[in-house]
C-alpha cells in the first residue's frame, strides 16, 4: 500500500491532498503575472495576457502587448494594444476575448486576435469611467459587469443580445465596495456587494440589506467573496479570518470556518469536482493555499459536451482534427462533419486571394449536398466580407428557397427574393419580401412588380384589407377590377356616420357594379340607396330610427306604428312580393292587436299566403275568438289543421271525415279528451270503421 | 348501447403526453413573465390594471395587433410605462409585426412564440381550434396556416410514430402533405426508427364535401352543438336547461359515463335510454333499504358518489333534450327536415324552393336562410338564374342589404351559384390565369377554382350510393350504414370516401368519383414502414379535416369504426356546423 499513500500529505484531520504537475506552462515569462491583465477562458481554454498595461507610461514605444496562449502555455497570437486604456480582460462562452477599456467600450476580439466588433457600455460609464468590472456567464450567455467612477452598478446580461441595465443606488455608498460578485438566481441577474461589515443585494429595482444566516456576529468586516460556477453556493471571508460557506440565495449556511490569517487573500474560488459530492472553498495567500469545505451532497453536471469539445477545435481552425473526431465517435453526419465543414467553408470565403469563382467551385466540391449543410450561411458569411458576388454564386447551392431569402433581401436582391420566397410556399416569408419591397421601392415599380407576382399580390391584397384600405382601392384600380371596387365602396359605407357620406359611398358602388355588368348588385345597390333616403325621410317624418333596418324591418315598423299607407307606398315602389307582405303585414297588425285592420286586410283580397297563417298568428297571439273567423276560409285540405289549432275539435271531426283521410282522423282523435270530446271521438270511430269496411 | 361492434377494435394511442407538453410550454413562457395575477380576454378592453406589464396571448391577426397598439398608444399618451409582451400561438408572422411597427410601438414590445398546435378534445378528437382557416384558405385564398397543419403533422409523428399509409383528396391536403413531407426531410432523423402507433392518415379539404357540413344534425352530440355551441370541448347549459337560476358548464368528452353512450346516437333514440338509465339509477339508490349497517357503509363509501355524479349528468342531459325537444319537435323544423331531405335526394325541388323563399320571406333565421339556399345550390349544381335573382333579392330585403358582399363571398367559394352560366370568372381573376406560369403561382388560381368548378352532388351521388334505399323504416336504433346520423336519409360523402379509399387501399376504381371531386388525390406508401394489415396500429385511422368537421361526421365514423373493426382519431382545424360556415362568410359592418 506505501505506493499509493507515500505521496499524500496530511490536510487538516481527516483530508489528505497530494501535489502531482500535469503538465508544464510552454511559455517562458519574463513578467510578473501580478503586473499584467490575466484572463483565462473556462473549461481549460486559452489564456490571455496583457503586458505593459501600467497607467503612467504612455510613449507609442511602450505600447502594451496583448498575447493569447493555450491553457499550455503556447503562443496563439498577439498584437500590440493601441485602443484606450483596459481595465478588464475576459472570455465568453464561445471563446471571444472581452476587453473592457475605462471608458466602457468593449472590443471583442477571437483567440487569433482578430477583431469582431465592439460595443458600448452606455453613456453612465462613458463620463464617470470604469473602476471595476467583471465578465460572467449565465444560461443566457456572457454578461458583463461595471462598478463606474460614481460607484454605480450597469450591467449587460447577455452581450450578443444588447440591453444595458443600470442598477440602483446603494445608499450612502462613499468608497468603493470592498469586495462584489455578480449572482444569477431565478433568471435575474443581481450584484452581491460588501461595505464593510454590511452586505447588500442589489436587483433591478431597489437595494437591500441582507445577513448570511448563521452569520457569527463577531465575524468582522468582509474582505472577500467567491461565487460558485453554477451559482448555487456563496463563500465570505471577513478579516477576522472567518470563512461563511452557504447558498447563494442566502437562505442556508453550509458550514463555517475559522482560518485564523487575519490578511486578506489574494483569491478565493469554489472547487467541484463534476459528479463528486464534494465541494470546497480554496483560499489563496501569497504562500499559503488553504481548503475549506463540507461533504455533503453536491451534484455538478459535466457541462462541456462534445459539441463545444468539437466548437473549440473548430475555433481554432483544426478542421481535419474534429472531422477525425467525429468519425471516430460516429457521430451523425449532421451532428458532425457537415457542422464542421459549413464553419471550414465560412473559413474559406475569407481567403481573399481567390476568385469567387474559385472558391464558390472549391466549397461545393467539398461540402456536395451533405445533409445538414446550410450553404445560405456560408453565403452570409460571404457577403459579410463583402464579398456578394460569390455570396450569390453560394445561394445557388442551396436547395431550400425559403433559407435564401433573408441574405437576397439583406444584398438588395428583392425581386429574386420574391419569386424564392414564392417557390418555398411560405406565406409568412412571402410577406416578408413584400412588406420589404413596399418600403423598398416606389410605389409604382412596386405594384408593377407585384402584377407578375399574383400569389404576393393576393396576399398584400390581404395585408391591405385590414390595413391599408385606400392602397386596396388602388390596386382594384390598376387591375379595372369593378366588381371588387363596387364592394370596396359598399364597405366603406357602412363606416359612414353621416347618410350623405353613405349614400356617396353607395353611388360610387353602383358606378362600379355598372362598369362590372353585375346587374344584380347595381339594382340592389340602387334600391339600398332608395331606401337610405326614404329612411331618413320617415325619421324626419316620424321622428323614430329607421335607418339601417332592412326593408322588411322598415315596411313592418310602419305597420306597428299604424302607418298603413306609407308601408303600401314603399310595398309597392320597392315591389315587394304579395307573399312577403302579407306574412309581414299580418305579423305586424297582430302584434299591434288590430285585429280589425287585420280583417279588413284579409277581405281587401284573394290571399297569397292563404288563410292558415291567420289562424296561426291569432292563436300564436292567444286570440281564438279572431282565430275562428279565418279557420273556415282555410283551404280543404288545411282545414282539419286549422279547426285543431283553434280548438272545434267537432269541426275539425266533420272536416277529416268529410275527406275520408284516416291519418287526418287519428290526428284528431288524439287531441280528444276522453272527458270532454267523447262524442266526437265516437264520431270519429265510427267513420273510421266505416272507411276501413270500403 | 345500440350497436356493439366489433371486439377487436385497437386501442388509440394515448394523447395524455401531447396535453402536457401544450401546458409545460405554456407554463414556461408564463413564468418566464414573472406572475400573471389577472387574465384579461383580449376580445374586449382590459379592465383597468394597475400591472406594470401585459403579457397578451394571441392568434396572429392583424386586427389584434392593432388593438394592442391602440392600447399601449393609449398608455404612452397618459405617459404610463408598462412592458409589453406578445405570445403569438402557434406562430408569429411576420405581417403582425409590420403593422406593430406601422403603428409605432414595435420597440415597445418584445414577442414570443407558443409553437401551440394540437389540443385533444377528447379520447378520439385532436383540434387545432383554428376557426379561421376555413375563411382564409377557402375564401381568401391564404395558405398561411398551412404551414401549421404540415407542423402539427410533424409533431404527432414525432410523437407516434411514422404513418404507413397516407391518402387524402383536395389541393390544401395535398400541399399541408406535401410542405410536412418537407419539413420531415429537414429535421431528418427524429422520429426516425419509433414505433408506429397510428397506421393511416386520411386528409380531406372540406370544400370535397360541403353538404355534409350544411345539414341539419340529428346526432346527439351534433345537436348539442347546433342548439348550444360547444366550444372547446365544453358546452354551457343555460337556465332553461338547468331549471334553476344559473349556467352551468359541462365538459362534454367520454369521461361523462352518461354522456359517451348517446354522443352518437340519433336523437329519437336518446330521450328512451335516458329514461330507462334514471329508472336504473333509482334502482340502485333503492337497493340501500335492505342494508345492514355494513352494507350501508360500504355503499355511502363507494358507490354513492358515482351515483351521485350520474345523477347530476343524467338531469342535465334530460333537461338538455328537453330544450332541444321544443325547439326541434315545431312543425317547422318537421318541415324543414322534409325540404332538407328533398333536397338531398333531388325530388321536389320546385316545392323546396318555394319552402326556402318563405323561411326568408317570415324572417326565420339569417343563418338558417342562408343554409338552406346554399343547401339548394350546392345538391343542384348551383341555382338556375331566376332563382339566384329572386332569392338574394328576398333576402336582402329580409336581412338587410348588406349582405350583398356575403353572396358575394358564397359565389366565390362556390357555395351559392347561378347555373353553368359558363364564365363566372371576374376580370381580374381571369387575368391571374392568364399569368399563371410556374409552379407557385398554379396555386392562387386553384384558390379561384371552386369559382368555375361544380359540386356534381348529385352525380357523385349517385355513384356513391350516398341516399340508401329505404325499403320499410329505417330502424334508427339499429343502424345499418352512416346513413343513421341523418335519420337514414343520406350517408355522409366526406364519410363515404373515407370508407371507399381505405377499403380499396386506394383510389383505385373510384376514378370517375375523384374526377367528380375535382382531383387532387394521393396515396402514398412509407417504405420504411413495415406494411401488415394485421397489425394493430394498421388499423388505426387519423382523420384530417382541413377546414373544419361537424359531429355528424364524427359520430358516422365512429360507426363505421365499430363496424369494420378500425378506430378512427380525428385531426381537425375546428369543430364546424352549418351556422359556423355560414357565419364565416357573413361580411361584417366593420
């Protein structure tokens, strides 16, 4: 067993810990890494490194010098840094080095020292400049941190998704916080501060007080504080030496620790290892390095997959490496080589010295149709190094239209993005190039453009009926489409408050439906606007509302109100068929109850509807008494219907009997109560027996 | 309770994984808005809220954009700051947010997507609760949500496996097959290898068959929803059903023990089972006397709840009858069931006309009217053209002269038309076919088809054998064919070709039929799907309706269902009956 233990060394009581190198830094430093900015990249990535930053000497000779390294120690890059004065250096998720200068712009550059763009951290930081800054990282990305010169907090949580935000003040706030870090709970990024022996939470709106539960109250002031990776756990150092290890939420102390090294240490960080139950606190000082830590449950998740494993070779360009790879993990084709070979191909059309033909020729020899290849984001990429011819030559590769036709629109190529949005069959993208060719061009080579594009013009025809309704009226214009005018105009008269604009509205209708040979609708309009005028003459007359009911509605208002010659004049200008005005005129006179007009009217002629409908509607009013009057006008086959319906039931007897219908005869038996109706149903028995002896 | 099938009928796939995958999306993207104390319907003006944020959860409609605008213009000029966040279900598009930005608050919102597509109604119903597309795809010619019905394609067979078998008849079923097809391609590899659960999938655009969708429904389930509207899988019964003060809303799906056995049956049928189930009932509440105290215990514990439920169900039911009864048993709507039937099969036409002008003349219903003549011209190849003049006129001068832009609507999704007058082609429409040159633009002139294009009902018909021979009653409690959901008078066509495609495996023979039907069929075999018509996923069937589908149509293939030992699930963009067709085309005043 003495080759095992012989090099582990005694921690504490119960740990052991043992010293092994794994491998030795290539780099040979001549600085102290104390005088430089350091950042190195999670998940061993590279490391950066600024030399000469010092504040004082500012001759163009001692310019500082930006160099990246691998986690090794191998020289990647570098440049001389000629922008402003840095404060901060840090990685993102995806291996771009921020570079936080004091005046709030960062400048974003990749592991080969090539820029990629920068950003500003609002104007706050601008004029009371950049005291301390932080770069963190979330589920939402790499965010970035300022403390400014006015001891306020701006924060940016996500940097490829822009949107500063400057937190609130802390109150009474007159130094520099001793020690700060930046926390993510419940998708909100807050900042975490100590002023010395109160700490402070500080979130979008308001700053509060908090105490560590459990918290020694002789602790002393913090000097020093560490947040876990997945910001679950806190640790505190006061400068009494007294470590407090909890959750970052501060509702749980974990376990306490007194160091008893009163000086405040240089850096402070959580250890976990990932899938151990273990997690730690390492505290550094210049000599001494110090563990502190519980052996409770701790689940970490090994979060660098072979994904960003595959990212990070292509990143640095070992494109022949990662394809081995995959090959060797036999990794789908998607998953794999063809990612791999799209970010070789976005590679290859930045190489400047080849013609576009060449290089077009080149990637589609290599990249064929592999599935999962999207060459319109190599286009893209293409066309963002200005190269848009061969961005063009690119897109023909493309099998999916519809993946054309964002990068078409963004190159000024409109008409080709129309018909590609057309053949990919998505209306959504259809209307995207025509909503964009609307702004685009003038409003006449638009229409013309859309005229050979009838699938965009029926749907901006859509978009402008909710929308743009006189550019509707111009497009039926252009097309001489009178019948889809004439229902333009009837449309928009009903947004008419006053009747001269309604009637307006109607005549230019019926000017169209004319012009459309649409005899029906022009007749209809016409007598639509007849009636309007009518309307509001029996609202002048009558001082009642009339518009807008239907001409039946009107002719039966007239009724009711006992306007009887007005309702024949409009019976008749309008011909309105005999049945229709009968049903009306009948309904309306009994629910006026005039049961004398109603008479006379039944007398005035022969009626076209019949008598059944009087008997109906009398007893539908509960007047049998008028009722009985119209039952013996009813036609003969009617007629039993009608005694029935108003009760002579011996009638009704007589009537079926008289016809020798046998279903007539059960229909009245069975309204015969064996009490009151015992003679007719005899009666009715007794032809019925008669009629089946026949 | 009328017919027991057969036994062997398989098991549909269980869609208890697609109910929580909606609700967890939707979780998410609420909580990611923090709390949301107050749910507002965005239909009418938010009641004044004190919230610093809105969170609006919308379909993708320009007139809902605009309301937003108006709201959060209405904030910006009393100077309130609020953040405003938009879930567009099932998708953004992007002509939604060009109007946010004509309106000038497109900075002020931030947008999100519920990818929400299916909604299961019920053990056998899947909808897509997308009333709108019958309107945009068949009236406007808008293809938009097609997109959506080829990604709900994609994700139940994500869920359930690849589909052996897919047929389908009409233009929309052929393109939503079609861009899913693509859509498949793309995301290779999902899905890929799964079991297959669901065997066969039918599409159908429902301009195929429009007749079904415009007759009166006689089912149990159908009838509920012609009298009381079930919206979403629930129903509210009012006071007159409930025979006390208030509404009471009821989830109609096959969890209700008294409702799923008379869901399909016709409605003569209905009120004799309820009454033998309440004398059942009693029975067994009347059992209790004899128990000793040991008895009485276990029954309060397990039985009486159970009892108690049906009892509540099966009075509602009653009372729904009941309501329905006195609507339905008016001579008129005896009268109207002849005239219906008439027009199905093709007698007596003259005197259904006249039927019809009367119903309009005494101002019945709009929407009945309206049924009924598009009824007539569908079966008759469109309205001979005193008809068509004189109808309309007696309408408009009924219902009010602004329904002359909803003729206009019906002419051109052909649902009420004048008789072969041979160029009904508008002057634009006809010059969209002259333009027609690719591929693409083939599709907008299909859109105008059904412009030129005849119903042939009556020919399709009879080919079909669609009005069943009557000879003696039809026993309606014992049904022998689909026929039963209209009272034995006519077998559902929609339900007819779907009966004929699966038992041919195919189209085949049914040539003559399809050219009827103006095309546009498929069938197509997924190779990569072992073919065993003995397995049990082989018989299963999801039915897709592009367009909507009614009860009736339902409940007829249930029956079918039964019959030949398939099991039918149904994918729909909506529940339809005649009056939501017919409101779809009715132009508003705006």
């Amino acid at each position: 067993m003495d080759c095992y233990t012989a090099n582990w060394n005694p921690l504490g009581e119960e740990a052991f810990y043992r010293k092994f190198e794994l491998y030795t830094m290539e780099w040979s430093l001549k600085e102290d890494l104390r005088d430089c900015l350091v950042a190195a990249a999670p998940y061993g990535g590279p490391i950066a490194l600024l030399k000469n930053n010092a504040r004082k000497e500012k001759s163009p000779s001692a310019r500082p010098l930006l160099e990246i390294y691998s986690a090794s120690g191998l020289l990647l890059a570098s440049m001389l840094w000629k922008s402003g004065q840095l404060v901060q250096l840090g990685w993102t998720a995806s291996e771009d080095l921020l570079c936080i200068q004091e005046d709030g712009t960062v400048l974003i550059y990749n592991l080969f020292c090539e820029f990629k763009r920068h950003f500003s951290m609002g104007n706050e930081v601008l004029q009371n400049h950049v005291l301390e800054a932080k770069v963190f990282h979330t589920e939402y990305g790499t965010g970035v941190a300022i403390l400014t010169g006015a001891l306020r907090f701006s924060l940016a949580t996500n940097i490829d998704d822009l949107k500063l935000r400057r937190m609130p003040e802390v109150p009474g706030l007159q130094k520099p916080p001793s020690c700060w870090a930046v926390l993510s709970q419940d998708r909100v990024t807050i900042v975490l501060l100590a002023v010395g022996q109160d700490l402070y939470l500080l979130d979008n709106t308001s700053c509060s007080v908090v105490t560590p539960p459990g918290m020694s109250p002789s602790a002393g002031a913090y000097v020093q504080m560490a947040v876990s990776f997945n910001y679950r756990c806190l640790a505190l150092f006061t400068d009494t030496g007294y470590i407090w290890m909890g959750l970052a939420t501060l509702k749980e102390k974990l376990c306490e620790f007194n160091s008893s090294i009163r000086s405040s240490p240089k850096q402070m960080v959580w250890c976990m290892r990932p899938r151990s139950r273990q997690r730690a606190v390492v505290v550094a000082w210049d000599r001494q390095l110090m563990v502190a830590g519980n052996s409770k449950e701790c689940i970490q998740y090994k979060r660098l997959t072979i994904e960003v494993l595959l990212d990070r070779l292509v990143l640095r360009r070992l494109y022949p490496l990662a394809i081995r790879i995959c090959e060797y993990l036999r990794l789908s084709e998607i998953q794999g080589v063809s990612r791999i070979l799209a970010h070789w191909a976005c590679y290859k059309v930045q190489q400047k010295d080849k013609s576009d033909e060449e290089v077009a020729q080149a990637i589609n020899q290599k990249l064929g149709d592999t599935p999962g290849i999207s060459y319109s984001e190599i286009a893209a990429r293409a066309y963002d190094c200005g190269r848009t011819e061969l961005a063009i030559k690119l897109l023909e590769y493309e099998p999916r239209s519809g993946e054309q036709v964002p990068l078409l629109l963004k190159m000024k190529r409109s008409k080709l993005a129309l018909s590609k949005a057309i053949e990919s069959g998505d209306t959504d993208l259809v209307y995207t190039v025509v909503l964009h060719l609307k702004n685009e061009l003038t409003r006449g080579t638009f229409f013309m453009t859309l005229q050979n594009q009838p699938v965009a013009l029926s749907l901006y025809r859509q978009f402008c009926k909710h929308q743009e309704r006189e550019t509707l009226k111009d497009l039926y214009n252009q097309d001489d489409n009178h019948q889809e005018l004439g229902n333009f105009h009837v449309h928009s008269s009903y947004s008419e408050k006053r009747i001269e604009g309604r009637v307006g509205a109607l005549q230019n209708a019926l000017d169209e439906y004319y012009k459309a040979k649409n005899e029906f609708a022009a007749k209809a309009t016409e007598d639509q606007i007849k009636l309007l005028r009518l309307q509001r003459h029996l609202q002048e007359d009558f001082d009642k509302p009339y518009l807008d009911l239907s001409l039946h509605d009107t002719v039966s208002n007239l009724i009711l109100d006992g306007h009887h010659k007005r309702a024949e004049q409009l019976y008749r200008e309008f011909k309105i068929p005999d049945k229709r005005y009968w049903w009306l005129k009948i309904n309306a006179l009994a629910t006026r109850g005039d049961w004398e007009e109603m008479e006379k009217f039944s007398k005035s002629k022969k009626s076209p509807i019949g008598y059944l409908p009087f008997v109906e509607i009398s007893v539908k009013h509960h007047n049998r008494y008028e009722a009985k009057k119209y039952a013996p006008r009813v036609t003969p086959e009617q007629r039993v219907k009608a005694f029935v319906l108003v009760g002579d039931l011996d009638q009704a007897a007589d009537a079926a009997i008289e016809h020798k219908n046998e279903t007539e005869m059960n229909f009245v038996l069975s309204k015969c109560s064996p009490s009151t109706d015992a003679a007719v149903a005899e009666k009715l028995n007794r032809a019925r027996v008669q009629l089946l002896k026949k | 309770m009328a017919f027991a099938g057969r036994r062997d009928v398989p098991e549909p796939p269980d869609f208890g994984i697609l109910k929580r995958l909606a609700r967890d999306q939707l979780i998410y993207l609420l909580e990611q808005q923090h709390e949301v104390d107050k749910l507002y319907k965005v239909e009418s003006r938010p009641a004044l809220s004190a919230s610093d944020q809105f969170c609006f959860l919308v379909r993708p409609r320009i007139r809902t954009m605009r309301y937003i605008a108006d709201i959060i213009n209405a904030d910006k000029m009393s100077g309130r700051t609020r953040k405003y966040k938009i879930i567009f279900s099932p998708q953004k598009f992007y002509a939604c947010e060009m109007v946010l930005e004509e309106e000038g608050v497109f900075g002020d919102v931030t947008c999100d997507e519920w990818s929400f597509y299916l909604l299961p109604l019920d053990e056998d119903i899947i909808s897509m609760e997308l009333p709108e597309f019958f309107r945009d795809y068949f009236l406007e010619g808008d293809h938009r949500w097609i997109n959506s019905v080829a990604r709900a394609l994609q994700l139940l067979n994500s869920l359930y496996g690849p589909f052996s078998k897919a047929y389908g008849i009409g233009r929309c079923a052929k393109m939503s097959y079609e861009l899913w097809r693509d859509l498949e391609e793309e995301s290779e590899g999902e899905g890929q290898g799964r079991k297959p659960e669901i065997g066969n999938i039918f599409l159908m655009d429902r301009d195929t068959d429009y007749v079904t969708a415009l007759c009166s429904q006689v089912v149990y389930e159908g009838l509920v929803d012609d009298t009381f509207r079930i919206k979403c899988g629930s129903v509210d019964f009012g006071p007159d059903v409930t025979s006390s003060d208030k509404s009471i809303k009821v989830l109609l799906n096959a969890q209700d023990k008294v409702f799923s056995q008379i869901r399909n049956e016709h409605f003569s049928s209905v009120f004799g089972f309820l009454s033998q189930k309440s004398r059942n009932l009693q029975a067994q509440y009347d059992r209790r006397r004899g128990m000793d105290i040991k008895q009485m215990k276990n029954f309060v514990s397990q039985e009486l709840k159970g009892l108690k439920q049906e009892h509540r169900l099966l009075s509602l039911h009653i009372g729904a009858c009941e309501s329905i009864m006195k609507k339905k048993t008016k001579q008129d709507f005896q009268e109207m069931m002849k005239a219906e039937h008439s027009l199905l099969e093709g007698f007596d036409i003259r005197e259904s006309t006249s039927f019809i002008e009367e119903h309009i003349d005494r101002q019945v219903s709009p929407i009945e009217s309206l049924r009924l003549m598009c009824l007539l011209s569908i079966t008759e190849n469109g309205l001979n053209p005193k008809d068509y003049r004189s109808l309309k006129t007696q309408y408009l001068q009924s219902y009010g002269p602004e329904h002359l832009l909803t003729f206009h609507n019906l002419k051109r999704i052909g649902l009420l038309t004048e008789q072969s007058a041979g160029d009904t082609l508008t002057a634009m429409e006809s010059k969209v076919s002259r333009l027609v040159t690719d591929r693409a633009a083939g599709k907008i002139t299909d859109a105008f088809n059904s412009l030129a294009r005849k119903s042939n009902f009556r020919a399709i018909s009879k080919k079909l054998g669609l009005i069943p021979r009557v000879d003696g009653e039809y026993d309606l409690k014992m049904p022998r064919d689909m026929a039963y959901v209209f009272s034995g008078a006519y077998v559902p066509l929609s339900c007819k070709i779907i009966e004929q495609v699966l038992e041919r495996r195919g189209w085949l023979g049914l040539e003559e039929v399809v050219r009827l039907l103006n095309g546009n069929e498929f069938a197509v075999s997924d190779s990569t799907v072992e073919d065993n018509p003995a397995w049990d996923y082989q018989r299963i069937i999801l039915a897709v309706f592009l367009g909507g589908c009614t009860f009736s149509e339902i409940a007829a293939l249930r029956f079918l269902g039964k019959e030949r030992g398939f099991k039918f699930i149904f994918l729909t963009t909506a529940i339809t009956n005649s009056s939501r067709m017919m409101e779809a085309m009715i132009e508003a005043k705006a």
